[in-house]
C-alpha cells in the first residue's frame, strides 16, 4: 500500500472541510495527517515526518514552499488540491511559490481554475463535488433566510439589498466568522424584520436545523474553493442566493435552481425573473441538482484516486512561458508584462516621482488622500496593476490612478474591497466624490460620516 503525507490548514481540521477526500485517501492509502497553522510555518525538526520518506505527498490549499519541505522529507509524486478563492486572493499564478509546483498534479473542484492552471502549463484536472442529499423534512419559512457571517463581504447590507424583492422578514445571522474576521450585527432600519442569531455549534446536524427553518440561504463568501457551506444548502432544498462567480455560479443557474447576484455592479437588485418563480419550485430544483450531482460524483470520485497513482504530465512549453510572463526567475516580485518593460515598477518609481510632484505643487491634499490609498490594507499594488494595467497610462502610479480614475470606473482595489458595493451602501461618496478609500479612512476618523 502507498504511503501518503497529507498536509492541510489546521482550521480544516477543525470545519472537517477536507474530510471527504481523507476518507478516500484512507481507504486507498497509508495516511499521515500534518497540520499547519499557515503555509509559512516552518516544517523542521521534531516532527513525525521528519527524514521520512512517502510515496505520495498530498496538499490541501495551502502552498507550502517545496523545497523547504524537500529538506526535511521526500516524496515521489506530489498532488495538489487549490482553491480559486485562494488562487485569487494571492493574485493568480504571479506568487514564486508556483515554480515549486509544475511538477504536482493538479486536482481542481473549480471548473474556472482549472482552465487558469492548464492555460499555464500545469497537469490540472478537473472533477465537481456534490454532497450526499439530506432528507428535507421541512421546507422552512418563505420569508426567512440563513445567513453564516464568514468574512466583511458579502455584508448584512449586501443581502438586505439583494433580498430587499423577495420580501424577507426573518434573517438568522449563524455569527462564526473565519480566521482574522469576525461578525458584526447591524442595526436595521427597518423594524419589520426580525434577527436571531447563533454561535458555533458542535455538531454539524445541529447546524442544519437551524438551517431547515429558513427557505432562503445567503452564500456566506464572494468567492470560493468548493463552496461545501451553499452545496450542504442546496443538499437540503434551499434556495441559495450567491454572487455570479466561481464556484457558486458552477453549480446555481440564475432563476432555475437558486438566485445569483453581481457583486461588482452597483444595484445589488434580484432580477425581475428570479421575483417572479415561486421559491418552493427554487428549492425543489436545487435539491434536483445535488441528487443528480451525487450520482455523478459517486461514480467519478475515484478518479482521484488514479490521478494520485499517475506520473503528472505537464505542459513544458505553456510553462516556459508562464515562467516568462509570471516572473518566476527572477529575483524580483513579478509584476504583469505590460508593466514589465522596465524596473520602474519593481521599484516603486511612478509613485516616487508621482509625491514629488505633488510636493512640489503645494498639492497637500491630494498627496494625503494618495498615501491613505497606497498604505490602505485593502489596496494591493500588484493585483491592481495585474488587472488594469491596460486601462492605465503608461508610467502611472495604479494608487493615483485608482485615486484619481479608477474607482469612477468601478475598478476595485483589490480582490478584498469592492468599490461598487462599498458605494452602494455609502452614496455620500458620489455625492461628495470622495475616493471610497479615502472615505473608509476619514469614516473610521469621524463617525459623524
């Protein structure tokens, strides 16, 4: 029997988000479990896998670095199992750390990422999960909805706004949020609808009937890996309602068999046709889909299994390239090819040259607001300059433009702030054109705001 070194995050040790695929990985293979509390942390000396060898080394989401690892442990073959919030969050295949694994098989739950890693070469392949459907014992109240506070977005008010048609008067907030967010219950304006809320329970079965009561269940992030929290919703024949993006809208047709929104557009409104289908032909839809879904997934899921076994096949020429395009030979921090022609942009040039020329234009405001951009925790120069460059005049520093330009065009910060949104629930900023950085910096100053 093979030997595999499993590695994941020690908060999906504690969600048990990776279960399924450890189970088949148990009933397979010889197992050994290691938990980490961040890719970075250092897998030395003192550990069960120390100078120990494994024929398969299995990674869930996290990206440790692979040469680090090859110090302390070997392998033959190593597979790993991203995740396209993940994959988005850190700006694609742009992070050194995936020169390490062009020699990985690839297993993807996003049909999307699996299209971004096999355009750059890599063995990736592509299975769906569905979870096994649950017995719906009760269909829940139409006017209520189930809503996991995980992350700052998607927010109360974002699904007061795109909830505002289908006439929801209960909302239960289940407040446990992700590790480094936390849960906020927001004063409504409205007195006609109810809150509760819950806290973490113990048991999986204990969520779910709390879930059972509500016909309605807000997708609880803007992006995700799997999305086992909506798919566990649509187990049970709730209408779910989510972003229009992966992997929520890879399993939720608009209209059909759930409700999908634009987290990037500035009216979070339900459309006119979604309001007109009777939830409960919704509901019974989406456990439709898990049903058939399962059925498919009990038969491919041992494709898993193969893939491990397998030599990864890589595309050499497609990775010669993204090497290139993504910069993973150099020493510095890549950055996009159209920003690439020279080193100005590796070494913050254009917003060296863009201070001093407010200084010396006396300009102090627009030089405050500029640093309150480029220094905010929700603006990422390298995600901002990987997406808009284009849009950008050549040499332009991506905070001024986003200061100046980009967020009237609706760009976004980065893949944490959503300026559209952030808008909508602040319609001061139009009206004073204020840059929604600045705003959130200045709101935090004076709550008068």
């Amino acid at each position: 029997m093979d030997t595999v070194l499993y590695i994941g995050h020690s908060f999906h040790q504690k969600t048990k988000s990776s279960g399924f695929l450890l189970e088949q990985l148990k009933a397979s293979f010889d197992v050994t479990e290691l938990y980490l509390d961040s890719q970075e942390q250092p897998i030395g000396e003192g550990t069960e896998v120390q100078g120990t060898h494994f024929d398969i080394l299995v990674i869930w989401q996290i990206m440790p670095d692979v040469q680090e690892m090859r110090k302390h442990f070997t392998w033959e073959r190593g597979v790993f199992f991203p995740m396209y919030d993940h994959f988005l969050a850190t700006q694609g295949l742009y992070p050194m750390v995936w020169k390490g694994y062009v020699n990985f098989t690839i297993i993807c739950f996003s049909k999307k990422l699996h299209e971004e890693l096999t355009a750059g070469g890599f063995d990736a392949k592509y299975i769906q999960y569905f979870p096994q459907p649950k017995p719906v014992d009760e269909w829940g109240r139409e006017d209520g909805v189930f809503f996991w506070q995980r992350r700052d977005l998607p927010s109360l008010q974002t699904l007061m706004a795109v909830a505002e048609p289908l006439h929801i008067r209960h909302i239960h907030l289940h407040q446990v949020p992700d590790p480094g967010f936390r849960s906020e219950q927001t004063q409504m304006e409205s007195h006609d609808i109810q809150i509760t809320s819950t806290q973490w329970f113990e048991k999986k079965e204990d969520v779910f009937h709390e879930m059972s009561k509500y016909a309605y269940y807000m997708a609880p992030r803007l992006y995700e890996g799997i999305g086992l929290s909506f798919l566990d919703a649509m187990s049970m024949g709730r209408c779910v309602i989510a972003p229009n993006t992966p992997t929520m809208n890879e399993y939720i047709a608009d209209g059909v068999n759930g409700i999908l929104y634009s987290c990037e557009g500035s009216t979070h409104k339900v459309p006119r046709k979604t309001i007109s289908l009777d939830v409960r032909t919704l509901q019974a839809n989406a456990y439709h889909t898990i049903e058939q879904g399962y059925k498919e997934w009990m038969i491919n899921r041992y494709k898993i299994i193969e893939w491990c076994q397998q030599e990864p096949n890589p595309d050499v020429e497609c990775l010669r390239m993204s090497a290139k395009t993504y910069g993973w030979n150099d020493t510095l921090s890549p950055v996009p090819p159209s920003a690439a022609s020279s080193l100005a942009y590796a070494l913050y040039i254009p917003e060296i040259l863009f201070f001093i020329q407010q200084l010396c234009s006396l300009r102090w405001q627009v030089l405050k607001n500029f640093m309150i951009v480029l220094l905010s925790s929700h603006f990422n120069r390298k995600w901002y300059l990987v997406h808009y460059s284009g849009s950008m005049a050549s040499g332009m520093a991506p905070a001024a433009h986003y200061l100046n330009e980009g967020w009237k065009q609706g760009k976004n910060p980065s893949s944490s702030f959503f300026t559209n949104l952030y808008i909508k629930q602040h319609p001061e900023v139009l009206e004073g054109g204020y840059c929604p950085l600045v705003h959130r910096k200045m709101k935090r100053q004076d709550r008068s705001i």
